[in-house]
C-alpha cells in the first residue's frame, strides 16, 4: 500500500542533503599538493599561452566592433562578415585556450542544432569553462550578468558577442532581458547567432540541478539543451561559493596532466501547445530531461541560497548553513516541518546579529530579502501547521507528482 505524505514528511525525492554549492576538492590532497609544486613550471607556460589567447581574441573582437555603437550592440544582429569572422576567432582561439589549460580533447556526444532548429541554447552552470567550451562549438551569444561586461579584457569579447546583460537586483532589467531573448528567438529576426543561457543563473558542483530561471522558456522557441560535465578525480573545477576563487581554479587545472570534459547535445525540444501557454512546464520538462542526463535529482535551490552563503560567510558561519532550498521554502511546498523551524531561527540570527554588529551593513535591497524570507518561513511554519491539522485532503505531492501536474514555483528572470 502507498504510504501518504504529509506535511511533516520528506519526500525521498527531494534530499535535503545534496548541497550543490560545495566544493569537495577545495583542501588538496597530499598527491594535489605534490604536483601543485612540482608542475608549477609548466602550470605557467600553460597560463602564459592561454592568456596569449585570449588577449589575441580580445584584440579581433576590438577590430570587429569598431564603428558601432553600444546601440547597435545591442539591438542590431552582426553582419554576416563580421560574424563569421568572430565565429572562426572564437573557435581558433577558444579551443587554444582550452588546450593551453589542459583539455586536451572534449568528448563529444549529440549534434548541435541550427539557428533554425533551435535559436535557444540552455545549459547547466559549473563555472566560467563553460562559455569557452560551448562558445568555440557553437559561436552563440550568451545571457550575463552586467558585471562581465566591465570585466578586463574579456569584457571586449562579450561586447562583441552581444552578450545580452541582466541586472539581478533590478526588476525593470529582467522584463527587457526576456523582451531582447524572445525577439532575437523570432524566425526571420536576422540574428546568425543562437542565445546561450545558463538557467541556473549560478554555478554549481553538477551533483544537482537547481530551479530554472523562466527566461530561456517564455518565448515558446525550441530550445536544445546542453549538458556540460568535468569528469575529476583530484579537483573539481566547479565554481561556488566557499570553493577555490577562478585564478586558483586556472592555476589549478593548468597543473592537471590532462583535464576531462563531456559535452552532451540532446535533441532540441518543440514545445507543445500547453509548454508554449506554460513556460513553468516547459522549462521543468527540460529540466527534467537534462537530469537523466546527468542522472542527477532535481531541486528548489537557486540563487537566493548562494546570497544567503555570503551573508552567513561575513558573520564567520558555516557557507552551508545558507543552502536551504530557498526556492522551495518560499513556496511553502516541500521540507519537513523541522527544516522549516531551523531555517527560521537562522536567518532570523542573521538579521540579528548583523544589525548588532552594524546598522549599515545591509542595504535596502539586503533587508527586503531578509524581511521576505523572515515572512515566508512564518507563513510557511503557521500555515502548514493549521492546514494539516484541519484539512485532511490536503497534502505535500511527491516531485514526480508535482512535475506531472505542471507546478513549479513562480520564476522571475
């Protein structure tokens, strides 16, 4: 007989204990720490070469853009030279650069798709190899955040691929940043380039994938999705929080013998007509074929977690203690009742002690998170508690349940 869930049980399917902002490999091992030293010299050479690269492609993209405006930019498609010139830059010189720093040869599994076929390209995020990697395959533009395009150099780069930016505290930029994917998604739109986007909008260890941003699914384009993998032994190139910075993870992996990467296309996905009407389903559906994929478990965490790490990471607390499946604990749909009760008290201790400590260490934008968790987590902890009591028919469903009904939580791009 099935046993029924309650509120105050756990779905076996969502286990609390993936953590996937965990670096596993950040202290190394005796063996890492030998070669760390002894493969130094060629770790530089590496370094030195792979900087070469970039800072040659850096310089053509200069050449391309020179005559156009932050306006053109932005609004109009590259002409078909300039393109295949770019293309054909980014392709010689990405792959030198991946090769400066180790992959040797990336296992390739899947066809990419066409414009055509797929204008949309989704992708889970590990860390920053994952543009250079599908970037020299695919010569796609891309979605960041505004910071990479006052990056050194490698600002140049996304100029020219006309990254389309996104402000993740300013709400006006997540409308236009929808507007700009679904008109550079249209057929007939002139764009040569298909848009790269990591749902995620984070990076992550790869041992889970976390809730999608809605974004890549609202225009109803097909989308082909992308799984990207670092098969390791002694170090994990993921990039999250409490980990190795980017410089240590170069430096890091231009002192592997040889680095491993597996690249899976799988088959565009059509949207049907209740995925086009739907973009919560559509992109759940993606999620969910990815996850085969990767035979990885699905979960509610997201960016929030990441924000709530470095909160806890300035009061000298555990990064740990801020990955809570924020996502999930908003919406009040899943997590055991003691979950709840600890996640309250905790950030409840973080908005304490931080106004303690100093009563301008947060800004606005900090204190309204912090005030909307403290609301979520009361409501979720109230409302649970009296729904279960006096309505029987009204239960937790497991994730597959869920997933068959369509529901996931409210995204905001």
């Amino acid at each position: 007989m099935r046993k029924r869930l309650s509120v105050f049980t756990k779905p076996e399917t969502r286990e609390s204990a993936v953590n996937p902002f965990v670096n596993l490999t950040t202290t190394p091992s005796f063996y890492e720490k030998a070669k760390l030293v002894l493969m130094a010299p060629v770790a530089c050479v590496r370094i030195i070469c792979g900087v070469g690269n970039i800072l040659s492609l850096a310089a053509v993209c200069k050449l391309l853009t020179l005559g156009l405006s932050e306006k053109d930019l932005k609004e109009k498609p590259l002409s078909k030279t300039r393109y295949d010139i770019l293309s054909w830059s980014i392709y010689i010189f990405g792959r030198s650069f991946l090769f400066c720093l180790g992959f040797h040869w990336i296992e390739v599994r899947g066809k990419p798709a066409t414009t055509e076929e797929a204008p949309i390209v989704v992708c889970n995020h590990t860390c920053m190899i994952d543009p250079f990697i599908l970037g020299h395959m695919l010569s796609t533009s891309a979605v960041g955040a505004r910071e990479h395009l006052s990056t050194p150099i490698l600002g140049v780069i996304f100029r020219a691929q006309q990254l389309i930016t996104v402000d993740r505290k300013d709400p006006n930029s997540r409308h236009d940043v929808k507007k700009m994917i679904k008109q550079r998604a249209q057929p007939g739109s002139g764009w040569l380039a298909q848009t790269l986007i990591f749902p995620e909008a984070t990076c992550t260890n790869g041992r889970a994938l976390i809730s999608f941003r809605g974004g890549p699914f609202a225009p109803g384009a097909p989308v082909q999705p992308v799984v990207v993998r670092f098969p390791h032994t002694h170090f994990d190139p993921c990039w999250v929080q409490g980990g190795p910075g980017m410089p240590m993870i170069l430096y890091r992996l231009a002192c592997q013998f040889h680095n491993y990467a597996r690249v899976d296309f799988l088959t565009p996905h059509v949207p049907s007509s209740k995925e086009k009407s739907n973009p919560i389903l559509y992109g759940n559906n993606v999620r969910q074929r990815m996850s085969e994929v990767m035979e990885v478990p699905c979960t509610w965490h997201g960016y929030d977690d990441v924000r709530l790490q470095m909160e806890a990471q300035k009061l000298h607390l555990p990064a740990s203690i801020g990955v809570v499946g924020m996502q999930g604990i908003q919406e009040g749909k899943f997590f055991s009742i003691t979950t709840t009760v600890l996640s309250f008290f905790s950030y409840f201790f973080f908005l304490f002690v931080s106004i303690c400590d100093d009563i301008h260490v947060l800004t606005s934008s900090d204190t309204e998170l912090y005030l909307s968790l403290l609301c979520s987590y009361f409501f979720c902890f109230f409302f649970r508690s009296v729904w279960s009591r006096h309505s029987s028919k009204h239960r937790v469903q497991t994730y597959g349940e869920i997933c068959n009904n369509g529901y996931q939580p409210n995204w905001t791009y």
